[in-house]
C-alpha cells in the first residue's frame, strides 16, 4: 500500500542497460520488466511489487533517484515549493500516474508521484 509521503520508489541512472540488468540479476536475483529500451523496472526476491527501475535517459539524473508518494501531487508540489524546493521537472505525466522533481537545498534531486 503506498503512504503518504513516504519513499515508495528509487530508479538508477544506468549507461548501458542491458549490462546492468545483468548485473544485478546475477549479484541479487532481480527480475525486470522492460517499458521500452531505455528503462527496465525491477523487483527483488519477496517483494509483492516493482521496487524501482533503471533508466539510460540523458535527461535522467545521474544519481540514485529517491521517489515519494503523495496521495494529492498538486499539495505536496505547493508545499516542496513552500519549504524551499526548486521544482525541476513540474507535474507531467507518465504510464501508471504522474510526477514532479524538484532539488532539497542541499542539492538532492527527488522525485513525487501518485496514481490519482
């Protein structure tokens, strides 16, 4: 079930995709469903869900991507705005809901999402 504000997804900048499917299939066991040929999104051993994915996009941080739930995206993109976040990436959507990104203060990029 995904709460409010929690982490509920990360994805990994991956140079070559393939390379690191196979990587992580043989080093932990994880199994991928590919969305296309630039991201892969992976489950592990006992997990009931997708954990994350794994991206090439250039446009894609390059850095580990944490992604929290929100049940309302417009209030928690109003409110990482309040507290002093810079937006990167305004709501948009994708297949199974929609997103922003925005920047902490420190310079950490992390991502919203909701499927609402």
């Amino acid at each position: 079930m995904n709460q409010h504000h929690r982490i509920d997804y990360f994805e990994l900048p991956a140079s070559d995709l393939e390379a690191t499917k196979r990587f992580y299939a043989g080093a932990f066991d994880w199994k991928f469903t590919d969305y296309g040929p630039m991201y892969a999104g992976f489950t592990y051993p006992g997990a009931d869900r997708e954990a994350g994915g794994m991206s090439t996009d250039r446009d894609h941080t390059t850095a580990p991507l944490a992604i929290l739930y929100s049940a309302d995206l417009e209030q928690s993109e109003e409110t990482v705005r309040a507290a002093g976040g810079t937006i990167t990436k305004p709501i948009f959507s994708f297949p199974g809901g929609r997103r922003f990104q925005f920047i902490d203060p420190s310079g950490n990029q992390l991502a919203v999402w909701s499927d609402k």
